[in-house]
C-alpha cells in the first residue's frame, strides 16, 4: 500500500492537517499532544514513509541550511580554491559553527558566469535561510534582489551595504599600525604593492599604509594579491634603476613572499611587511612582520551574524581587531 497524508490520517483515525503538521515539525505550534505526535512518526516509521522534503520545506519557516558561497576571483589559485589558507580557515569556522547550531551547510563557488538565478532559486525553492559570500565584491545585480526579495545574505571581506550583514577585520587600522611599524625602525622610503581596486580589503588596507606613511617618499606598484606578480612587478622597478626602499610593504603575505623573492634576485636585504599571517610566511629566512586576517574567527562571526538574522534579529556588520605578528624567519 503506496501512503499518502490521507490514508495515514485515515488509518490513524486524525485529520490530514494533524498529520502535515506533526511530520512537518509544528507540533507545538499547533497544540499537538506529544502523544499524538509520537503516534504518527512511529506509523511513518513502521511504514518507511517519508514526507515529500520539497513540500516540509515550503511548510516550514526555517529550514536549518545555509550556503557558503566562495569567488574564485579572490585566491582560487590553480583552480583548487579551498586548499587555499584563508579559504579552508573560513570554511572551517563556518561549517563548525553551524554544526554547534545543528544547521547543514551547502558549499558553491562563485564565478563571473554563474547564473544568478541558480543561487537565488536556493532562496526561493526553501532549500537555504541564508548565504555566505567570501570574495572581492557582492554583484551590484545581486544586491538589488538581495534588497528586493529580503534575503539573508552576509559578507566577509566584502564592503558594507544597505541590505545585506558583513564581518571584516579593521584593514584600515593594522595597515596603519603596520606600517608606522616601519616607521618608528626608521624606514623612511617606501614601496608598496597593492591589490584589486575592486576589493574593498585591499581599498581599506592601502589606505591605512597612506595614513602612516604621509609625505614621505613611497611608490605604489599594482597587484594582484599573487605571489608571482609581486616577484615580477618589484623586479622590474627595482631594475629601472630607481633609489632602494627602506622597506617593502604588500597588501598581503603572498605578495610578501613575492616580494622578498625578488630582493633576494635582486641581491637585496630590505624589510618586508604583509598582511594575513599565512603558514608561509613561518617558513622563510628573512623576517616578515604580518598581521592577523583571523579567517576562522570571521567564519565563525559571519554564521553567528547569519544564525542571529534567521531567528529574527537584524544585519550586523562586525569589525573584528586584528593585532602585529613578527616572524623573525631562521
């Protein structure tokens, strides 16, 4: 005998709504005797019957499952992007955060030819309550319906907006700190190699070197937060014959390593700044003074702010302190 909510409500001897609600989980809500409620998931249980999951999602107003969405723009390096540092910390703190809250999490990367449509159909077909994105920038098409539909949606390392929650570390501030760092060791020239002018990290973070640096002399060279095109930009400046720095600042480790790549080329021993206190830079000869980008903190923050929206709170945006790391190499 093939079941459906009538035969079971009829074989039971209840309605067909009591039937819905108890194997939709609104029990409770609807003053549903745990007895009656236990009558019917044990019948289900004898009969290795199991609700239609598309029909107990549209039933329910929290579906316990959220996506983690990651750009391939920001450090898919080789195509492989979470065996990336930052990318594998931030999942790790999103995924083990909302296993403490018994939420499930769908993982997805981004790419600039993705259909919106197939994120958003997740929103719409009851599969998620909400979304994580880890990249450079949220679509500006994205955000309309983000706005539009109401859709929880938070950011990491993505600029705050109307609409949507973000958690960031104050890329402004360190990069300020770092950078008087060098200062007050006496370093007065500088070159700094910066990242996309489409990421709002690396917008805050060139802003806070400016901050410290002011009118002293400093050159700022173009990048793109990878390690091969610092090697390759610093070595060509260093080549057009122009004046040594007194330090070498990137807008994050990887540039860092190239950096220091190319002064050792080059024959060189400047100090080095970076940004994101990455394995690597434990493992190199040459001091490497760092920050922390704390990926596994603001995995865990941004589905804390997620989890608090869901269960009606509102948008957050968090700014987490971030604090100097010295690497003294070996």
């Amino acid at each position: 005998m093939k079941l459906t909510l009538d035969k079971i409500a009829h074989e039971l001897q209840l309605s067909k709504a009591t039937v819905s609600f108890v194997l939709s989980g609104k029990s409770r809500q609807n003053n549903i005797s745990e007895k009656t409620a236990q009558r019917v998931l044990e019948f289900c249980r004898e009969h290795n019957y199991m609700p239609n999951i598309h029909a107990v999602r549209a039933s329910r107003s929290i579906v316990k499952s959220i996506m983690l969405l990651v750009d391939e723009n920001t450090a898919c390096e080789g195509g492989d992007c979470f065996s990336e540092y930052n990318v594998a910390r931030i999942a790790g703190g999103v995924i083990n955060e909302a296993a403490n809250a018994d939420y499930s999490v769908i993982i997805r990367t981004y790419r600039d030819s993705l259909d919106e449509n197939i994120i958003f159909n997740s929103f719409r077909n009851r599969e998620i309550d909400g979304l994580i994105y880890y990249g450079i920038r949220i679509p500006e098409s994205w955000l309309a319906i983000i706005r539009s539909e109401e859709r929880r949606f938070v950011g990491i390392s993505v600029e705050p907006s109307a609409g949507i929650g973000t958690v960031n570390i104050d890329n402004r501030r360190i990069s300020r700190d770092l950078a008087q760092y060098f200062i007050e060791r006496n370093c007065r020239k500088f070159v700094y190699i910066g990242g996309s002018s489409k990421s709002y990290v690396a917008r805050e973070r060139l802003h806070g070197f400016e901050d410290a640096v002011g009118e002293y002399p400093k050159r700022i060279l173009s990048g793109d937060f990878s390690e091969e095109t610092a090697t390759t930009t610093l070595a060509e400046y260093l080549a057009t014959g122009h004046e040594f720095p007194d330090a070498v600042l990137g807008v994050n480790d990887k540039t860092a390593l190239g950096a220091l790549k190319a002064l050792k080329q080059a024959g060189l021993r400047i100090p080095v700044g970076g940004g994101d206190n990455i394995d690597g830079v434990k493992y190199v000869s040459s001091p490497v003074v760092t920050f922390d980008y704390m990926p596994h903190e603001m995995g865990r923050k941004s589905f804390q702010v997620l989890y608090n929206w869901i269960n009606g709170g509102d948008a957050e945006d968090i700014v987490l302190k971030s604090e100097i790391i010295i690497h003294e190499g070996f």
